[in-house]
C-alpha cells in the first residue's frame, strides 16, 4: 500500500505529537518511513533536509518556553564553536529536557530574547557572558568582537552589562574588556591580532584607512602600523576562490607598495605555523625600523594558540 502523503501543515519542519494528531496523523504513522523521529514526540518529514537550523528547532519543541543560549546561540549569530551537538536552551521552568542531544539550563531571571533566522535566542550580551567559562580566552575576544563588528552591542553596552551584574561568566568577560577593539570585522582579523600583540610586539590599529603621501586615500588595511608603514592583511577562502576579488586585491596591494606600504598577507594555510606567522611581522617591523625586542611565544603563547 503506498504511503499517505504528508499533511501540508507538517510538511516544511519539525513537529510534535500533538501537533501531529491535529492534522490527522496517528502516532503509529508518525513512526513510519515518511517521517524521521529527531527528538522523543518530535518528528520531521523524512524528505526534508536535517540541518543545524531544523535540529535547533525541533530542540525548543522538547521544552515549553524555551530560548537558545550558550555556544548554540553563538553559533546562530555566527561564530561557530565547537560540535553542534548538544543544543544549548534556557528556561525559567523547573523542567529539565532530558533528551539526548539537548542540555538545558535553568534560570531564575527573566531572559532577554532576540530573534535570530527566526527562533528566540538569548541576547548578544548574556550569549558572551554565558560562553565565557566554556571557551578560550581568545575565542572570548573573538566572539566579543564578532558581537559588536556587526552591531549587536558594542564595547560599552557589554561592559556595563558584565560589570552590573553577577552571573557566571562575568568575571572572565570584565578581564578580556580591556582587549577588545571596536574596529575588528572579523573573527580571523582578531585572531592574528591577538596573536601578534601576546607576543609583546607593537599593536596595530584595526581597519585604519590608509593615505598617501599627498593625503589621498589609497586603501583601508585590516591591521595597519601607521608609524612604519605596514599592513598586515588576512585572506579567507573567499579571497582564495572568487577571481573578481583577487584581482582586486592585487590592485589594492600594487597601489599600497606604490604608496611606500609593505602588505603581509596572512592566509588560512599560514595558521598552521602560527609562530612564523608572528616572526613575520617582526622582521617586517625590523626592516622598517622598529627597534623592540623579539616576538616572546612562550608556553602560555603556544596554549593560547595551539
């Protein structure tokens, strides 16, 4: 006998019991091939794709009044952290999911929500501070930046919202402030940063413009060093894959040198010997007349960015 198509109202996502018996379908057909079982009482056609967004969804029908929270909220704002699995939820119910795949923490005061590619998620700044404790110090910083880069908070919203409070998590957040840039805009940008500045070399500026010697602009650098003229630059995978942009880059790069720039690029494949990526930026410092002492990568350098 061929199989009951899938009623319209359960057709494009996941689905409870209940929601299931409304629009006809017995709890013995929800267990056929037609549909999937993602999470005990909660299903999903069996045509539609499982991804991070649908298995996120059908994790808030297990708990009544549920919001996404800690690494899984960080990862629907885009910074992607560790396994997808367990999804993270929060709730104000006495009620612990105990499903697997699902951890849920309680909490006692009302959660500030915000609602992101469409399900409720704490907000940026308890997202940073309920992270705090489960990542690095520089994943904290990147996922801090990543925040304020796209305007979700900024640098004095976060700090006033860590130093007001007593949360776990608000601590760590109230030591990593003072290493936070406003002007980073990307999570790679903060990391080369970070990596160059624990070394005890000079700090560049995030995103400066760049001017030549007649004072017109020539360029904006991703990590500039205006008093030596160096740009420090990271290229991701779009830069590696699109042709338009790599063309532009060059001419980008061309005119910077012609302006009396050095341009180090730093590429994904660079980060597998971070510590040269660092003594790169010293002997172009060097070069250019910074007299400091050497990079300083000792162990904690090297826990840091393992």
């Amino acid at each position: 006998m061929a199989s009951l198509p899938v009623p319209a109202a359960l057709g494009s996502g996941p689905f409870t019991t209940a929601q299931a018996r409304a629009a006809g379908v017995s709890a013995d057909r929800v267990r056929g091939p037609a549909y999937r079982t993602l999470f005990r009482g909660v299903y999903l056609p069996a045509n539609v794709p499982v991804t991070f967004l649908v298995w996120v969804t059908a994790a808030l029908l297990t708990t009544r009044g549920a919001v996404v929270s800690h690494l899984t909220a960080l990862r629907l704002y885009g910074f992607a952290i560790g396994p997808e699995r367990p999804v993270h939820l929060s709730t104000r119910t006495s009620t612990h999911s105990r499903h697997d795949g699902i951890t849920t923490h309680r909490r006692l005061a009302p959660i500030a929500v915000r609602l992101v590619q469409g399900v409720p998620v704490t907000e940026p700044n308890r997202t940073i501070v309920d992270i705090a404790t489960k990542v690095t110090l520089v994943e904290l910083v990147q996922a801090a930046e990543l925040m304020i880069h796209r305007r979700l908070t900024t640098l004095d919203q976060l700090a006033e919202y860590a130093i007001a409070r007593h949360l776990d998590g608000v601590q760590r957040v109230r030591r990593v402030l003072p290493l936070l840039r406003e002007g980073a805009e990307s999570v790679m940008e903060t990391l080369v940063r970070l990596m160059i500045v624990f070394a005890r070399l000079p700090e560049p500026r995030c995103n400066a413009d760049i001017h030549d010697a007649d004072g017109r602009f020539v360029a904006r650098g991703d990590l500039v060093y205006p008093a030596w003229r160096i740009v420090v630059e990271y290229d991701g995978w779009y830069h590696e894959r699109s042709a338009w942009q790599r063309q532009h880059d060059t001419i980008r790069r061309e005119l910077l040198e012609a302006a009396g720039w050095r341009v180090i690029v730093i590429s994904s494949g660079d980060l597998t010997d971070k510590p040269e990526v660092v003594r790169r930026v010293h002997r172009a410092l060097t070069a250019a007349g910074y007299s400091g002492p050497a990079p300083h990568l000792n162990a904690m350098w090297h826990a840091w960015f393992r």
